[in-house]
C-alpha cells in the first residue's frame, strides 16, 4: 500500500520546493525532517539572482522581500590592487538575496503547506525501508512517539551531505574532491554594506562580508583546509588577522559589533547519482561542494524544479523514471560541472596564474567585463561561457585598445 506519490526526507532549500511543486501538479506528498521550523543550519544564506528568480517563479519572492531581506544590487571582488565590481544578475532578475535561513527555510515550508503537502516537523527518519531491493518507504518516529513506517513510490533524499538515503542506496559517487578550504563566520551589527556583496581575495585568504535581515552582516574568513588543525586552536584571532589584510574593511570592522559566535565549516565536495529503484537525491544530498561561490541554495533550487519535472513525467506516465531520472541527472550535471571545477579551483585558495591574473587587470575597468565576471561568480552565466577563448580575446583586446 503507498499512502504517497512521494516522501520526502528533509525540508529546507531542496526539499520543501521540491515537495511544494509535486503538490501543486496534484501529487500526494509527505515531508518530514528532524528539525522544527523556524530553525537555523550552520550555512551562510546567499541567494543569488537565478535563485530569486526561482523564488518569483513560485510565487515566493515578494513574500521574501516583505520580510525586509535587503538585495544585493553589486558584487565587488576586492584582489589588493584592484577590485572588480558589477552588477550580478538578469534585466528580470537583478538582484541576490541574503536571507536568513530562519526565514527562508520557513517560508519554504509553509509554501508546501499552502500546495497541499503533507509536513511531518520534529519527525527523524531512522532507516529507509527496502522491498526485493527497491526502496518503498521509511521508517521513523515523530519526538517522544513510536517507530511508524510510511510508503511511497518514491522516497526522495533533500536530506542534505550527510543523506539517509545515499547511505541506504549506497549511491555511488563521482568527481569527488577532499575538503578545500575551511570558512568560519559570524554575524555583525553596525556594519552597513548598502547593498554590496563583498568579497576580498588575498594569497591563500579571502573573505567576505554581505548583509542579511535585522541590520545584521555575516563577515566570513577562510584559510586553505590544510591549516585547519593548526588554526581551529585560535580561531578568532585567524579570523582577524584575514580580514586584517584589507584595513579598510579591517576599520569598518571595529567600529561594527560581533553578535554571535563563530561558526564553521569544511566541506567535501562530491556528486552522487541521484536516482535508483524507488529513490531520488536532491540538493546537497545529490550534489554537494565548497560553499565559496554560495551556489547551493540556488542549485537546490534549480534541481528541485528539475526532479520535479522528472517525476512528474514519470507519475503521469508520459516517460518510464529511468529515462526521465537520467535526463534530470544529465541536466544537472551539465549545467554545474563547470561552475563545480571553478569552484573547487577558486576554494584553494592558491593565487592565480599569471594568465589569470593577466585577465583580471584586463577585466578592471571594462565595466562590461566586470559584470561578467560578477555573474559568473554568481552563476548567472557559465564560467565555461565566460571564460571561452573568444570571450577571453575580447577582453584582452579591449584592453589593448584602451590602453
Ligand atoms: C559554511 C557554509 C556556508 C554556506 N553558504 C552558502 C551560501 O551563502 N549560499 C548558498 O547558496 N549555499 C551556501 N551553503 C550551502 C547550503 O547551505 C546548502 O547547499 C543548502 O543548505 C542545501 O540545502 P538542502 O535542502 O539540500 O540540505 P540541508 O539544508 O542540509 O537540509 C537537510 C534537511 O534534512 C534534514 N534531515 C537530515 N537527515 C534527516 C533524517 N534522518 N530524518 C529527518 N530529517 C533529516 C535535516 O534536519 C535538514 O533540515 C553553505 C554551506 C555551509 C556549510
């Protein structure tokens, strides 16, 4: 017997829209997660411009900016002797967003609510349930209550790095890379950024600031993961002593106020097959990496639109699942795997080579190069777009001919 269509493990940025979206082409669907909601993960929160653009498609962004989440109009990348600005989206999407997960993460939830899924909160799952080798549901239990067994055609796993689900299946990995870089942050008040998205970029240390709801900043500061040991004894003080490295920065930042502790992070960074006999992955269960160019709200997101499609086409009828779940797979791993090598690249934290260095100084001033590169920091065009041979020559040139 499925009482569902699909459960879903896990209701954040990947689960909750992907469970809203099946609910709303008429699907029944269950999601739980061991959280309650509003809560917080340890994750800074960036939403870039193709993922509110997500948001606006689902009828969710004026809902967000109603909760007073300043946007981020420019991106500005600080390398020591100069900076390269731009603005970081589309003529229909302009804008990012740094909203608070306590929020987001919410409003996800009731969005799924309101199309008609099912949310079991507070609710972990402790074993996926197995038929002749095909997964037909979980098995968990509600706080304080007994152990229940739900089941569905699908079992879906948005239940992030660490899933569940991957466990169960064993899904095989693939372009895997340890972890890169280690990245601690904490929140500040008095530190205004008027709508900039900052980043400084400096010989094995980069940083960041970007404002969030309730005048608050998260100030980030990373060091290569090979000094994680050494410096995870001190962290406040490598904390400083990155962003010391741009006094500018470094004076606004005394006259601003640490309202938190620290948090941190080091992630693997790997991609899973997402898919197999009754299952799916989505997220950071499916995909997941170094937080250095903040793409993984936005790539939930994306996915889930696309796991969406895949399952529809499958719970109609209109394609067998291992056709349509080989397309979702193919998609998502055309679209991130250029954008999944820059930033592997770029969370090394190693200077870049001359050539790209070269680029850079080309880069500076242009403003339509600068905007590129801001983009394709932000994902909203491809490094394999931006970084082209033919791309490249025209910037070069462009700058042969104004200099
Ligand atoms: C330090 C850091 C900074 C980051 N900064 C950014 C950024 O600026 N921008 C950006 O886009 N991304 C950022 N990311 C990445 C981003 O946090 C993730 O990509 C995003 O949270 C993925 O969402 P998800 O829904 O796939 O998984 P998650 O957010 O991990 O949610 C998984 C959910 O599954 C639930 N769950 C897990 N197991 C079970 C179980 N057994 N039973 C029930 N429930 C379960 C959990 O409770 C959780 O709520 C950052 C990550 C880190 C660590």
């Amino acid at each position: 017997m499925q009482s569902y269509d699909t459960i879903i493990i896990g209701a954040r940025c990947a689960g909750s829209p992907t469970g809203m979206l099946l609910a709303r082409k008429g699907h029944r669907v269950l999601i739980v997660d061991r959280a309650t909601f509003p809560s917080d993960v340890v994750s800074t929160h960036v939403v870039h411009p193709l993922g509110a653009a997500s948001l606006a498609r689902w009828g969710l962004l004026d809902r967000l900016i109603a909760t007073g989440c300043p946007p981020m109009h420019t991106y500005a990348f600080d390398f020591g002797p100069f900076t390269l600005a731009g603005a970081p989206g589309t003529t229909e999407s302009p804008v990012g967003y740094c909203p608070r997960r306590t929020i987001l993460d919410k409003l996800l939830v009731d969005a799924a609510i309101e199309a008609g899924a099912e949310v079991r909160e507070g609710f972990t799952v402790e074993e996926v349930v197995f038929d002749d080798g095909q997964v037909v549901g979980v098995r968990g239990h509600s706080k304080g209550g007994k152990t229940v067994d739900e089941r569905a055609r699908i079992v879906i796993g948005a239940d992030g790095r660490h899933s569940v689900v991957a466990e169960a299946v064993q899904a095989p990995r693939y372009y895997e890379k340890p972890p890169l870089l280690a990245a601690y942050y904490s929140y500040w008040s008095g530190l205004p950024m008027d709508g900039r998205f900052e980043t400084f970029v400096r010989p094995n240390r980069g940083g960041a600031a970007v404002e969030t709801h309730g005048g608050l900043t998260i100030v980030i500061a990373g060091w290569p993961y090979a000094e994680f040991d050494t410096n995870k004894r001190d962290v406040e003080s490598n904390y400083h002593k990155v962003l010391d490295l741009v006094p500018a920065f470094a004076a606004r930042l005394q006259a601003a106020k640490r309202e938190t502790q620290f948090f941190g992070a080091a992630l693997p960074n790997f991609f899973r097959k997402p898919f197999g006999p009754g299952w799916a992955l989505v997220g950071d269960a499916g995909y997941n990496k170094d937080p250095i160019t903040a793409q993984g709200i936005t790539d939930a997101f994306r996915d889930a639109e696309r796991l969406t499609m895949a399952l529809d086409e499958t719970f109609t009828g209109a394609r067998p699942f291992e056709a349509a779940m080989a397309g979702y797979q193919r998609a998502r791993d055309e679209h991130v795997l250029p954008m999944y090598q820059f930033t592997c690249q770029l969370a090394t934290l190693a200077p870049p080579p001359l050539e790209m260095q070269q680029l850079f100084g080309a880069i500076h001033g242009n403003q339509t190069a600068m905007d590129g590169f801001v983009r394709m920091n932000a994902g909203t065009i491809s490094p394999a777009q931006f970084l082209s041979p033919e791309n490249v020559r025209r910037i070069m040139e462009g700058a042969q001919i104004a200099g």
